[in-house]
C-alpha cells in the first residue's frame, strides 16, 4: 500500500506549462502510428494502467490497438500534451489521472469544446455492451459534464473522508455524531486547539495547506472562470481555518511522519484517506487492521465542509477524447472496456464508479488485509464500525469535481504556504489569491 505523503508526490508531478517546450522521451513520438485502425493515448512510462491497455490489445490483433506513447515523466507528458491539445493536435484518447496531472486546466478546455461528447457516442451505440449509466455513480459521471455535453468519463473517485480514531476523538472530546463544518469548527476542535497551542505538535489536520486548497477551489468556478473570493462567506471562513493553524503545522511537525503514524503519536487528529493511501482501493482495510493492531479504533468521518450534508469527492481517473481525432468510435471502445464491470474490478482502477464492482471491492476488502495481518475476519464487527460507514457516506456523495493539482500547488502553492507559516497576513493571502486565480482564468 502507498503509505507515503501523498502531498510531497503531488508537488514534485505538478505540470509547468510552456507553450514553447515540447521536449519529450525517446519513447514519444510526434507522429501518431501508422498501424490500421490504431490510436493514440500519452502515458507516463511504468503507469499502472499500462497493463489495462496491455490486455485490451491482445485482443485485437493488428486491428484498433490502443498504442502508447510513453514519456519519461510527467513534466514532459503534460508539457507536449497541453501544447497539443491547445493547437488542435494530440493523442486521439486522453488519460487523466488526479495523482499525476497532465491537463492543467481540465474544466477550461471543456468549455472550450476541445473534447468529444459522450452522449453523442452513447446514443448512436447499438451493440450488445452498450453502457448503462444507471450502473454507474450518477453524482461522479456528471461531474465530467458542462453545458449538457459529456466531455469526461470517469473510471474511479476518491471520497472527500477523514480518517481518526475514537480513542483520540474521546481525548480531545470531538462530538463524533455529528461532522465538522466551517460553521462549528472552532467550537467542536476547541479541545484540540487548546492543547496544540499549548504544546506544539499536534495538527488538527495532517496537512492544513489541503483543507485552504479545498475552500479556494469550492469559491471558483473553473469552467464559467469566475470566482467568489471576495464574498463574505468566503473571507469568515478563512477566519475559521486560521483559527486551526497551530504551531505544529509552521513547524510541520505532523509531516515528519506517516499519517496513520502521525495519528496513532497523536501528532494529527485527522488525515484523508488520500493522504494515507492514494487511490488503492483495497487500503481501507489496511487502514483498519493497522490501527487495530495498534490498539486504536479506527473511525471515518466527514471533511470540513459548508455543511454536515455535504459529501464530497473528487475524480480520481477518466477518460477525454479529442475533438480532433478521426478515431473517436476506436476511443470509445476502450473506455466501454474500461467501464466494463470486469475491469472495474482490476485493482489498478482504483474505487470504481461501477456499482457491482464497487460493492465487489469493499465485501473483498477488510477480509483480505485481516489475513495479512494475521488476524481473524470478524466481518459484523468490522461492517459494524467501519465498512458501514464508508459505504454510507458513498451512498451520500453529492458533491464531486476534479482536484485542480496544478493550480493548488504551482499557482497559489507559494501564497498558502507563506500563510501557514505567518510570513503573509489574511488579507495579503487573499489578496493574492484573487490575483493569481484571475490571471490563470484568464490566461
């Protein structure tokens, strides 16, 4: 299981876009192949999904094969594939995935109309493996589409959860009925943030730059381009967060460890299970048994949020076409396979947006990481207590985007950080926020 800060691999993959540079590995070429019937998708080298494409073909002998164009990095994939794209050139499929970038500004290239409609690919199929969106996670499909157009297709998502533990939840006398919101933060983590001051290592959360990355983003609309970062309710709730800035996260103390280890320290009261465990979609039952095994227990609760009934989430991996590509149909046929209930199953995925393989997944999941560890599956206890509560809150989802990585970390990366480590006051952050998010929007 990846157990490293997803946080620092995130920063070092952020895609710097110069129209100029189209360096790329000696594996990518800028002639798409000759082979018959073949097209082209733009992938990082060792990308696990490789494998999935690797199967597809050999079932296709010579004939509407998927051919890879391989890049050392993805620096130089992105670098080559938003200068494409932009000039109306580029892989006839386009791969997206939330962990390693690529496109820096999906949802403005959408409403550009760079990209195939889905929904004109589902309406004129006919054939016996149509897809069936009533199989599949209404609120994250729709969040591929602007304007009535479906210009993405999503394979897998990431739910917007905490992890923590009731032992430190009953330490720092967190209501753990009901969940935190901008609203009663300060009031519900009030033990947390008096004892964190006091003594200089603990965070409320592991890595407090995420939660102010997810209120800018919540106040922007990256489609319409406009943004609400002079509103009220905006500027409180910067209020708020600053008010769970502790000494520990200037002195990033929590990153220092694992997130689970920083729980179990009490360094962190609270990580996402992206930071824990990326997008693996057994990890949750590692979480589990490891937290157990270390005589805590585990608990899954909401994220800071608006409201207690917002259940968020964010795309993990899809799928664009290329408006310009004359291999729409062949496009298509892959990402039908990779929609296909077997391969949603594959655990490169990640959580699927299919229904069966999703509940697939999370029945196989807890039992296989209890004999990892040794221990007896007790599946009423763990469903009981935990599993339960995973899937409800994925039954909830009602909110769900893409995480913007690339403007989060290389646009106001630098303003955040400077913040939580009292370099700027609130009103030069904001200040610099509304500047920089115009400039991108506009760009």
């Amino acid at each position: 299981m990846a157990k490293s800060l997803k946080i620092i691999t995130s920063i070092c993959m952020c895609v710097f876009i110069s129209i100029a540079f189209f360096a790329c590995s000696s594996n990518a070429s800028d002639e798409k192949s000759t082979s018959e019937g073949a097209f082209t998708i733009y992938v990082v080298k060792d990308t696990p999904i490789n494998s999935l494409i690797k199967k597809y073909n050999e079932n296709k002998a010579n004939e509407k094969r998927l051919e890879i164009v391989e890049f050392e990095n993805n620096t130089e994939l992105g670098s080559k594939l938003n200068a494409e794209i932009m000039a109306g050139k580029g892989p006839d499929l386009i791969y997206f995935d939330s962990g390693f970038g690529g496109i820096s500004n999906i949802e403005k290239m959408m409403s550009l109309d760079m990209f195939a409609d889905y929904n004109e690919l589902l309406g004129n199929d006919n054939s016996d493996n149509k897809i069936n969106l009533d199989n599949y996670d209404k609120t994250v499909m729709d969040a591929g589409t602007y304007n009535g157009k479906r210009y993405f297709m999503p394979i897998s998502y990431m739910p917007d959860i905490l992890i923590t533990t009731a032992e430190a939840c009953d330490k720092y006398k967190i209501n753990l009925n009901d969940s935190i919101t901008y609203e009663n933060a300060e009031n519900m983590l009030s033990e947390c943030l008096s004892k964190g001051n006091e003594s200089k290592d603990i965070s409320v959360f592991y890595y407090i730059n995420e939660e102010l990355y997810a209120l800018i983003d919540s106040n922007i609309n990256f489609f319409s381009r406009t943004d609400t970062l002079k509103s009220d309710d905006f500027l409180n709730n910067i209020d708020v967060l600053n008010g769970l800035i502790l000494p520990a996260d200037q002195n990033d103390i929590s990153n220092i460890l694992d997130p689970l280890d920083s729980i179990l320290k009490g360094n962190t009261i609270f990580a996402s299970l992206y930071q824990i465990a990326g997008s693996e979609p057994n990890a949750l039952g590692y979480i589990y048994y490891y937290l157990k095994s270390n005589k805590q227990t585990p608990l899954i609760m909401n994220n800071l949020s608006d409201s207690k009934n917002t259940f968020s989430a964010y795309i993990d991996k899809g799928f664009l076409i290329n408006n310009n590509s004359n291999k729409k149909e062949e496009a298509f046929e892959f990402v039908k396979y990779m929609l296909s209930e077997k391969i949603q199953c594959n655990p490169e995925i990640g959580l699927p947006v299919n229904k069966n393989a999703r509940s697939t997944l999370i029945e196989e999941m807890a039992e296989t990481d209890a004999k990892s560890f040794g221990v007896d599956y007790d599946k009423d206890t763990v469903d009981a207590q935990y599993i339960n509560s995973y899937v409800s809150f994925l039954d909830g989802i009602n909110n769900c985007s893409f995480k913007n990585n690339y403007f989060n970390q290389s646009v106001i990366g630098d303003s955040v950080s400077k913040y939580i480590n009292g370099e700027i006051k609130k009103e030069q952050l904001v200040k610099e926020i509304q500047d920089k998010a115009k400039i991108y929007l506009e760009e």
